[in-house]
C-alpha cells in the first residue's frame, strides 16, 4: 500500500467543510484561471499569427524569383519564363507550385475621384482556391484567354473610395510617352485587413501588363513560389538559389514585408512574458496554501513523528497532497481553454474590427504540443517551488506540535 497517498486521500476526505476546503478550493480555482488564460494566450496568439502569414502568402507566396537589377521599384526588370527557369523549380524538392506574376503602377479614375494603384498581373498558374478565401464579391477575373483580359479585382477599400461595386466600369492610365489607358471591368472585390495590399494593389491579366510593356509571351516580372511546409523556407531557398540561373535571386516574402513579421515576432516577447508573470502567481499560491495546510495539521504532524514517521514520509503526503491539487487545476483549466475555443472557433463570439486587428474576430489556433509543453512546465515549476514549504516540517517539534492548538 502506498502509505503517503492513502494519507493524503484521507486527509483531503477528512477536510470536507473545514477551512482547508475552502483553501483547497482557492488552490484549484487560481491553477486552473492560469492555466486557461496560458493556453487561450497561446491559441490566440498562434491564430492571430497564422491568420496574417496565410493572407500574406496567399498574395505573394513563400519565396520571389526576381532577376537582379539596381532599381527596388515593384515594377520588375523583366525575366524569361523558359523551360528552364521551370524545371529548375519545379525539380526541388519541397515546392508546392509556382506562378508568375507582374506589376504595373497606374492610375484609377472615375468621374470623381483619382487613386493611384498597382496593377498586379497573374496568369492561368495563380492559385485561385488560395485568394478566393479574401473575395467578399464577385469572382476571378478569366486570364489565359486568347486576348489579354480586362477583368480586375479591387481591395474593398479602393472600392468604397472610388464608390465602385462589381459590374462597374472604371480607366486605368499608365504612367509613360504616350501615356495609354485602359477601360477595366469589376468582377470582384476582395479584403484582407493589410493596408499593404488594400490600399495600392488589384488583380488583373499578366497578359494586359505585357501588352501595355510591349513584352514578349515569355517574359514575366518574377516568379511565385508555395512551399508544402512554411517552416522549410530557408532549406527550399537555398535549393531554389542552386538550381537557377545566376542571373535570377530568391527572396523570401518575410524579408521583403520585414516589418509585419518583426511586429508578428514582438508578439511573442509579450506571451512569454505573460507566462512568466502566470507561473509566478500560481507557484507562489501553491507554497502559500501548502504552508497553511501544514500548519493546519500540525497536530497530525507531531503525531506521526512521535509513533516513527520520518520528516521524508511527512514531506512525501504533502508533495502528494498539493500535486494532487495541481492536477485538479489543470484538469479544470484546460477543459475551460478547450471549451472556449471551440465555441470561439464555432459561433464567433468576440469579434474584431478588421481594420484595426486585420480580421473580424479573435482567431483560434489548436496546437496540442503547446498543451503539453504548458502542462509540464506548470507540473515542473510548480512541483519544484513545493519543496519549498515541505521544508518547514523538518522543524516541527512532536511535544510541541502535539499540544498545538
């Protein structure tokens, strides 16, 4: 029989209406508060990550082909789409899909207003299923046809300025001698959140940006890369940089939009300190409430001493004792984090302003390593920090604590 856990299980069942329930109660209420407000932190703050990264790769993929050139305008120097230009992609190992893409600035105008914008041409290869999650109206524009497209996808907020809605007309100029325009057709509107994308660019035909260029059928502004897993981006450039031309850089789409992801990476420093903060609370209510305990039991302690029991035993029913109280907390708070999760994933129940938290309600992330990880280092810290208090019962005096009161 396992002496120190029979003890402490009647000790707990003993305690039923005394003061050490009430304490006990306290114990298991603040571990699970912190366990939760740990483990939503942590979803929150991995879906609210998650959510940015996916809009910003869905636009502009993992990596950029781009071909050298002095200038950093988004109006690339042009670059070939040969044959191989894609089997040196398409032969590394990790590369999801590709596609090319190019970028033309212009002007848009409407009887009344004027805003200046980037054209960005994609071909048959875009990955419509990707974008189709921003569309709020509307479709795709058709690219690929026999003659260049006139179709155009608009950000929300362009749409709102200029006072378009899908099925309207509007002129593009581009800026150049001659100066040429052309008459665009709305087909849909799309929002993401970014003022990076939905304040300049919109979506239209590669082939309208070629014409306007006077570009070959081949020549494109860069090339779009997916990746099966966002974590091997580093590995897949380093394989995308050897396997093309020399001529042509791999840049990731994390440098080149470098102060999102560095503001994404602050966000962390914040969780982690929160941490720090919720383990220091909860380790510190557990050496207090196990120090009452023990003096509440004082008499038992000196009992124990006097028929043989070693302060070892004594210890080893405490540690039982408050681990126990421990579990109980993180069994409630974990079920609270999972509940409100799911509901939160489910019915949306706290929604966000996207325009200033990007999306319209608090993202949820299910990552169970992170449970773990949170679980085992509450036990760890909180285990470790209980030794503290044991340490107390070395000095209790049997005659003395016998005649407590």
């Amino acid at each position: 029989m396992n002496l120190p856990y029979f003890i402490s299980s009647r000790i707990s069942h003993k305690a039923e209406g005394s003061f050490s329930t009430v304490i006990t109660r306290v114990a298991v209420v603040s571990i699970a508060v912190g366990v939760a407000s740990l483990l939503l932190a942590f979803m929150i703050l991995l879906g609210f990550q998650d959510r940015i990264k996916d809009k910003i790769y869905s636009f502009s993929g993992h990596l950029l082909i781009n071909k050298y050139a002095l200038s950093t305008s988004y109006e690339e120097t042009t670059m070939l789409l040969s044959d191989e230009l894609v089997q040196g992609v398409e032969s590394v190992q990790g590369v999801r899909n590709w596609q090319p893409f190019a970028y033309r600035a212009g002007l848009l105008k409407t009887s009344e207003e004027v805003q200046g914008v980037l054209l960005k041409g994609v071909g048959i290869e875009q990955d419509t299923v990707a974008f189709k999650r921003h569309l709020v109206e509307g479709r795709m524009p058709e690219v690929g046809l026999e003659r260049y497209s006139l179709e155009v996808v608009l950000s929300r907020r362009i749409a709102n300025y200029l006072k378009l809605k899908v099925g309207d007309d509007v002129l593009i100029f581009f800026v150049q001698n001659p100066p040429r325009y052309r008459k665009l057709q709305i087909v849909g509107i799309y929002e993401t959140g970014l003022e990076e994308f939905d304040e300049n660019i919109i979506y239209g035909d590669i082939d309208l940006i070629r014409r306007i260029n006077g570009w070959e059928e081949n020549e494109i502004g860069g090339l779009e890369v997916f990746v099966d897993n966002s974590r091997k981006v580093d590995a897949v450039r380093d394989l995308l940089s050897e396997a093309i031309s020399y001529e042509l850089y791999v840049e990731k789409v994390s440098e080149r939009y470098l102060q999102i992801f560095d503001w994404l990476s602050l966000l962390n420093r914040n969780v982690a300190i929160f941490l720090v903060l919720v383990l220091f609370v909860a380790a510190f209510s557990m050496v207090s409430i196990l120090l009452i305990l023990i003096m509440e039991r004082t008499q038992m302690v000196g009992v124990l001493k006097a028929l043989g029991g070693s302060n070892r035993l004594l210890q080893r029913i405490f540690l039982v004792n408050g681990l126990g109280l421990v579990v109980r907390g993180l069994f409630w708070g974990n079920l609270v984090a999972i509940l409100f999760g799911w509901a939160q994933q489910q019915f949306k129940l706290i929604p966000l302003d996207p325009a200033s938290y990007y999306m319209d309600r608090v993202p949820i992330e299910f990552n169970w390593m992170v449970f773990l990880g949170v679980n085992a280092l509450v036990i760890f810290l909180i285990g470790v920090t209980l030794f503290i208090p044991l340490a107390a019962i070395s000095r209790i005096d049997p005659i003395k604590s016998i005649r407590f009161d």
